[in-house]
C-alpha cells in the first residue's frame, strides 16, 4: 500500500523532539522516523517508508503544534485535521 | 443530558483527546476514562480562568513569586530529580522488553521537568526575588507540595504496575494543560508568559504519554485493572487538586 502516498516532514523549528512520533511508528513496525545522523539528534521521516495519509497514527499522538507538515502543500498535520483521523486509518490494536 | 464541556476544555478534547491513531480495547478504555475526568478538567479549568483574571488585575510582584515557588515545588529537583527518576523503577526488569519505550518517554519527562524547575528558578532569579538559586534550598514553599496525586508519586507507590503512571499521564497532565491555556489567555505579564510557553508543549506531551499508554497497551483486564485503580486514586476529591503552579488560588489568598 505505497501507491498514493503523500511526503510529510517534520519542522523543527516547531519540533519539541519528545520522541512521540518516533514511539508510535516504531510500535506499529513502520520505523520510518529515524533519528537524523547529526549531533542534535532531530528525528527525520523516510518517505520511503511513510504511509501517510494511508496511516497517520503519529499524527494522533505528537503534542506539538505545526511540527509535522505536508512537504507539498505545507499544511500543518498537528493537531491533526479531521480528515486525517477517520476510523479507516486506525491500527487495529487488539488483545493478543 | 450531560453539562457541556468549558470551552477551553472542549478545544482540548477535538484537538488532542479525540483523535486517536489506534482502535481496540485500550481506545474504549480510554475514552471511558475521559468520562470520568471531564467533571474535574471543567471545574479545574472554570478556577484557573478565574484565577488568571484575578491575578491580571494585581499589581507587584508578589503573586507571580507565589507561582514560581510552587512551580518549583512541583518541578524542581526534589520532585523531578528525586522523586521523580523513581518512576523507572516500575518496570521490573522481566518486562523491560515490552516496556522499552515507555521507560524511554518516562526517563523524557523526566528531563523536561527538571527544565521545567528552571524555569520557575528563572521566574524567582529575573524577577529578583532570588540572587542565587541556592536560597530555594533551605525554602519550604519551594521545596514541598501537598498535592496527593501531583506526578502519580503518592498513587505510584500504592500502584505499582508499570502500566498505572499512564493513569498520572493523562489525568493529571491534562489538567496543567488546561491550566496553562487558562492562564496564557488571562496574563500578560511577560515572566509569566514565558514560563508557561516554554514548558505548554512539552506538559502536552506527558498527556500524550498517558493517551499511547491507555491506547496502545491497556489492552486487557489484566492490563486495564491497575491503571483503573489508579484514576480511582486521582479521582477522589482529596488527591488532586490545581497546583497556583497553573492557576489555581490558595483557598482566601489574594
């Protein structure tokens, strides 16, 4: 499922690095948020690897308001529209 | 018919509460938890509108001091150095695989709050209260809070599965949010103001702490049990109340 995505990136100017997003995409075995190989250690997202707006779950847990966008567009996906959050694009998360 | 939600409380609720990246269990759980704190995230807010309203019309300095002192009492190392590095040791080592990451966000907040008592340290140096913040040592107002529930330490201690902190999380942290939405929308007392942008993002994050925990891995009774007795804990009228820290009035203060 790559067909349509669309490249999100993170503004680090906006970015508090609280690691939410980076927790979220590796719990669901995405791992496309990558600490930067630089001595900040930002967090970059692999757009070889993200499936948004396919999957948005980080989108659902980063506190920091315009600190993740679309590259294209340049909207602001936190706090995250409603378009972005419909019951499709949830990680089924059940009992094992 | 339920009371509807303060509006500072229902901004909270579409843009950060609502939105969830995950479905199952640990979502319903979630969100019949939400039920039970809203009565107190809309009593907390109504307080701290009215206290940043009062406190906008005070001269003098006296009450942005009484703020950062009992910031620093909440944040400062006895709290967030001390106590707070504690809160690790609720993983035991057994269930460290599972629990990586949040040991990874906990050790996180951790590190924010010791920011967080610098920034109320700022307060009291720049607003010349202090010369050294070597005097807050010896402070009682700036070294102990009465608040049962404030960082879950009480509740921890009494709760000690790994998962019950998420309940401190979202409960407790939403709570400072609000109270911090509160007081940037009443003062205008620029100390105040940076001290409270400074740390809004990062207090929003420990709600989101709580939120992946509650979503991600309260996903069984077993798991949802702990957690529960918790927010039972925070949820009594005597354990968590709103810290002057983010706008509440002491009971007959100014």
């Amino acid at each position: 499922m790559t067909a349509a995505t669309i490249p999100i990136r993170i503004d680090h100017e906006a970015c508090t690095e609280c690691r939410m997003c980076y927790v979220v995409c590796r719990e669901i075995d995405l791992n496309a948020v990558y600490v930067a190989p630089e001595p900040l250690h930002r967090f970059e997202i692999d757009p070889g690897r993200c499936q948004y707006p396919g999957c948005t779950a980080c989108l659902m847990y980063c506190p920091a308001p315009d600190s993740i966008i679309e590259v294209g567009s340049g909207r602001s996906l936190v706090p995250p529209p409603p378009d972005v959050w419909t019951p499709d694009r949830r990680v089924a998360r059940e009992t094992a | 018919m339920p009371r509807p939600n303060h509006p500072l409380v229902q901004q909270f609720l579409d843009a950060w509460v609502t939105p969830t990246g995950f479905s199952g269990p640990g979502v319903e759980f979630r969100m019949r938890m939400t039920a039970r704190c809203l009565p107190i995230w809309n009593g907390a807010t109504a307080r701290a509108v009215k206290g940043g309203e009062a406190d906008r019309g005070l001269t003098g300095d006296n009450w942005k001091m009484e703020r950062a002192l009992a910031g620093y009492a909440l944040e400062g190392p006895q709290m967030s150095i001390k106590q707070m590095s504690t809160q690790l040791l609720s993983v035991p080592m057994d269930q460290q695989a599972r629990y990586i990451d949040l040991q990874r966000m906990r050790a996180r907040q951790i590190w924010d709050e010791v920011k967080h008592g610098q920034l109320n340290a700022d307060v009291l140096l720049r607003g010349g209260r202090i010369k050294k913040e070597d005097e807050l040592m010896a402070s009682v107002e700036a070294n102990a809070q009465d608040n049962l529930a404030y960082f879950g330490l009480t509740s921890m201690f009494a709760h000690l599965h790994p998962l019950a902190r998420a309940a401190q999380n979202y409960f407790v942290e939403a709570i400072a949010c609000l109270g911090i939405t509160a007081t940037l929308g009443a003062v205008d007392d620029p100390l105040i103001r940076h001290q409270m942008r400074s740390q809004q993002a990062e207090e929003l994050m420990h709600f989101m702490e709580g939120k992946f925990q509650l979503d991600a891995y309260c996903l069984t009774p077993e798991e949802q049990r702990p957690v529960e007795d918790a927010f039972d804990f925070l949820l009594k009228p005597w354990a968590t109340k709103m810290n002057p820290a983010f706008g509440a009035r002491r009971e007959g203060g100014a």
